[in-house]
C-alpha cells in the first residue's frame, strides 16, 4: 500500500489537505472513480484521495477492498443492491455536506468513472452550492475497460470508427431513444445497465436488419466472478438465459465483438504449434 500523503493537488487550483482544522472548519468532498472492478484498476491519485480521507462514502459496485487505502476513516455504504437503496440521492447530498462540514475531508467513491452515469457531477454541484471545496478524481470508465478485459475493443480500423456509450435505462426507467439511432450506425454500442431492457435492445436491431451483429455481455466486468456470453442479435436472449447471466452487466454490440474470437484462436494455434514441436 502507498504511505500516506499530507496533500493531494488534483489540478493546478484545488489543494486536498488530509485532516485539519481548515479541513474540518469549511468541508470538502472529493468524487473518486475507483474503476471498472478490479482493485488493481483504480489510479494512483485515487489511491492518494482515500489515504487522505477522514469519511468514505462508497457504492456497491466498488470493492471493500479498496477501502483498507482509508483504514482511518468513517466507512458509510451509501449503495444499491437488489433494487435496494441504502440511502435515497437526496440523503446521500446531505449526507454529503453534513459529514463534510463536521469531519473535513469526503470521499465520494464510485465503480468506473464518476462522470459517466454516475451522477458524480450531480453531486459535486450540490456540494459545492452548500459551500463546500469540490475535486473529481476520474476513473477506468467500465464502458471500455471491461471491453478490454474480454479482449474486445471499442474501436477497430476496418470495423469501427466510433463508439456510443448509452443507459440502458433513463431515470423515467425506459430505454434511452439513443439505443435506437445507435442501433442505424456502423459504429460500436456500449449500453449499460441494460440487461432489464434486452428484448427491447435486440428488438430494435432486428428492424436494422442486423440479426447476424455479434452482440457480448459481461456480468461482473473484471472481476474474479465475470462471467460472458457472446452470441448475435438473434441469439443472444436464449444465451444469457442458458449462462445465466444478469445485472451488473455491459451489452457490447458490433462487428469488434469479432476481435475477441480471432485473438483467442491464434493464441490456440500457436499452443497446439508448440505442443507439435
């Protein structure tokens, strides 16, 4: 583990002291992403933010693991599991600014990125109007981090030139419209937290034509318990269903999916090479 630091400069502007009186006095709160998964995913800075933390407030995609980097730290699970909130956003705002304001220095910790789908911005800026100082430390975005993990890439010269990063569901929990202009691009689609809307999903790609599209999902991106079905639109439905898969997961759609097959089975040919040798 890194040695604790007494300052953390996140930009050429913003100065995180570890616990003070200044700290304690006026209150700051620091957005951290801790990464698609995996703990050896999240970023040094990151690391720096949680040693200088005096309250961590953590989600249910991150890794409790994480939180050993903050062993002097309050530790308030502020998460979701199983369509269950431990606190609702508008708590986890005052918790926020209350604990800020009474213990000094908040880490906000989220899985991925803070800033994509995180609502991370959503409470910086309730923070800060409550007059706290406010930092963000980004994070491995899941969106292509996961991918990666699969050996699947969001871009690819010859099959991709782009890629959307979509929800799966709006805050009115119905899909985004995004996934259906998405779905008359060349490019490559990353929904996620999507599974609850993959009948939809694949729906709007059999209108494009696109029944054959290679189509992964990856539960538990990065983790030690991931788990992956690769298939096309037409029979992906019936896949996830004989793995078993589920939330949390990421949809990968497009022709990179493609990339993950190759790779593997010039890794095989070169094994059975070696064995012939």
């Amino acid at each position: 583990m890194i040695n604790k630091v007494n300052n953390i400069h996140v930009d050429a502007t913003v100065v995180i002291p570890a616990s003070s009186q200044e700290s304690i006095n006026h209150g700051q709160l620091t957005v951290v992403g801790a990464g698609p998964g995996d703990v050896e995913l999240i970023t040094l800075k990151a690391i720096k933010a949680l040693q200088a933390a005096d309250v961590v407030l953590y989600d249910a995609l991150v890794d409790v693991a994480l939180l050993d980097y903050a062993p002097n730290a309050e530790h308030i699970f502020v998460g979701k599991r199983k369509g269950c909130y431990a606190y609702q956003q508008d708590q986890i705002n005052d918790l926020i600014v209350d604990r800020a304001r009474t213990h000094g220095h908040v880490v906000r910790l989220k899985g991925g990125d803070p800033f994509v789908f995180g609502r991370g911005a959503e409470e910086m800026e309730y923070a800060a109007s409550k007059g706290l100082k406010v930092a963000m430390v980004p994070g491995i975005s899941s969106s292509v981090a996961v991918p990666a993990s699969q050996n699947i890439p969001v871009t690819k010269r010859g099959a991709a030139e782009s890629f959307w990063v979509i929800t799966g569901t709006t805050k009115e929990h119905k899909l985004s419209t995004d996934v259906a202009l998405a779905a008359k691009s060349n490019a490559t689609i990353v929904i996620l937290m999507g599974m609850g809307k993959l009948a939809e999903i694949v729906e709007l790609f059999k209108q494009e034509g696109k029944v054959d599209m290679p189509i992964a999902v990856i539960q538990n991106g990065t983790r030690q318990d991931e788990k992956l079905g690769i298939g096309t639109i037409g029979t992906i439905e019936q896949i996830v269903v004989e793995h078993q898969l589920s939330n949390p997961a990421i949809i990968v759609v497009g022709e990179v999916v493609k990339h993950r097959s190759a790779v593997l089975n010039y890794a095989q040919t070169l094994k059975v090479h070696q064995e012939v040798l």
